[in-house]
C-alpha cells in the first residue's frame, strides 16, 4: 500500500548551458535541473558553475578524485549541505520545477521526496521493524496492518525480505554490514520518494554485498531516479546510465556512460579513468 493512501487513511562538452548531454533523452523528464551552482565552505570555493540537469528513472553516477566536490553536490541536492553553518550557494537548483534553494522551499517536504542512503549502514539502534516504521510514523501513519504492509512492501523493494521476515522483532544491528544497508535503502523506500541520493552506499562492503546492491540498484531504476557518488570506476561503468566526472569542484565532463567510458571528449577524463591520477 502506497504511502500516500495509508495517509488518506489515517487522515559532452562543457558550455554555460545546462548540460543535456545526448538525444535518447529527450523525451525523459527532468528531475534535477542545476544551473550556474557555486558553494562556498567560509572562504573555500567547494564548487564552480555547476550545470547539470539530472533525469527520471535513470542511474547518474559522478566520478571523481577525493575532495573534487561530489559528495558536496550530492548533499546539496537535498539541502542535507546547510547543516555546515558557514556554507553559502549562488545559483539554481530546481527539483520538478520548483527551486529548492528557495526560503519557501520547505526542507522537510525536499527530504521527503528526496532519500539518503550513506556511505556507512546508519540503522537506528532499533528493531528491524521499526526502523522501516519510523518514516511512516513520522508522517502521521499508526494503523499497525497500514505500517505491517509498508514495511514487507519496502523490505521486499530492498531485496532482504526473505532473509529477515522471521527476524523483524531483532535489533537491526545483528544484521550484516550488507544487509544492514538494504535494510537502510528499505528504510528509504518506505517514504516513497521520487529519488534517492547514493553517497558511496558499497564502499564499505564486501564483493558479495556490493553485488547484491548493484544488483537492487538496477531494479530500483524502474521506479526511482538514482544519483550515485562512487570512487569506483567499474561500479560506474556496471550499474550507470550517465556519468559526470568532477574535478577541482567543476564539472569536466557529462554524458552517456558508455561514451565517457569509451570515447571521453576532455583529455583530464581520459587520464582520470585510466588511472593516470586520482
């Protein structure tokens, strides 16, 4: 049962335009449109003239070296950047039209449509149950056979039903590293946002995990847009429709991810993906 009725219920070339880098999608529909985007930590200049547009139901991944600004764009568009006091921004980001950096944007309704999942499994120190609950609750839900089908619903979505429906009682930190980020990407899920911010979600995860992730990333494409910050270039390669390749804080390059891959059009892109720094 959607979120929603349970509601009801309870009552490649770089230019000054945006980038929209190849024909095949030009029928897709616009999630994240940035335009002209500059951060500053204090006096720090974290990113330059970022323009990007980001598109439904595809997988973006942003490559880069440590420190080029991928994680602070990730954050950005979700306002998550604003809990450091002395950041600042100029520039546009628009989500399904409407300017989130704007003051009549409100961050909780942003957070709401636009999910998280950390480099590091964050389960809350409770039940597996409730972690999956809590973002339903939050939002008004206390029927307990609304909440029992959110949580199977987004469990299932996870791909980690069938190894926890007998455990849902159990703190979720019995779980494995792996599982425990399934469990996060469920918990995720069970708020049914539009897309889902992925910062670095198989770093700290075995080969067998980072399969099954991959693997649930691919899946989840179907129905949400996912933006994926990575140092790995195979995964990027793997699981990615498009790849932006960050540096020094810009933007290098964007486009399909075979032809970043295969046939990049800046020399830095070349030299990043095979290594020759980074």
């Amino acid at each position: 049962m959607s979120l929603s009725v349970a509601k009801e219920k309870t009552n490649f070339k770089m230019d000054t335009s945006v980038v929209r880098p190849t024909a095949m999608h030009e029928n897709r529909k616009i999630v994240f449109d940035t335009k002209d985007l500059n951060l500053w930590y204090g006096s720090t200049h974290a990113l330059k003239d970022i323009n990007l547009s980001v598109y439904e139901k595809e997988v973006t991944a942003i490559i880069g070296p440590s420190g080029c600004g991928k994680s602070t764009y990730l954050k950005t568009l979700n306002r998550m950047v604003e809990l450091v006091p002395s950041v600042h921004t100029s520039g546009i980001i628009t989500y399904n039209g409407r300017e989130i950096l704007s003051k009549n944007f409100k961050v909780e309704e942003l957070r709401t449509s636009v999910g998280m999942v950390f480099q590091k499994p964050n389960p809350f120190p409770k039940s597996i149950y409730d972690n999956i609950a809590y973002g339903p609750r939050i939002h008004g839900i206390r029927n307990k056979k609304i909440l029992d089908e959110i949580v199977e619903k987004s469990l299932r979505g996870a791909f980690i039903w069938d190894e926890v429906k007998d455990r849902l009682k159990e703190n979720a930190y019995g779980l494995s590293g792996g599982q425990q980020q399934r469990l996060c990407i469920a918990r995720t899920l069970a708020i049914e946002p539009d897309v889902i911010l992925m910062d670095e979600p198989t770093s700290a995860l075995d080969p067998k995990s980072t399969h099954k992730i991959e693997d649930l990333i691919q899946e989840l494409k179907q129905d949400y847009s996912i933006i994926i910050v990575t140092h790995n270039m195979q995964q990027a390669a793997r699981i990615s429709d498009r790849t932006a390749f960050f540096l020094n804080g810009e933007v290098v390059e964007y486009d399909k991810t075979d032809t970043i891959f295969t046939n990049p059009s800046d020399r830095r892109t070349e030299d990043y993906i095979s290594g020759r720094f980074g």
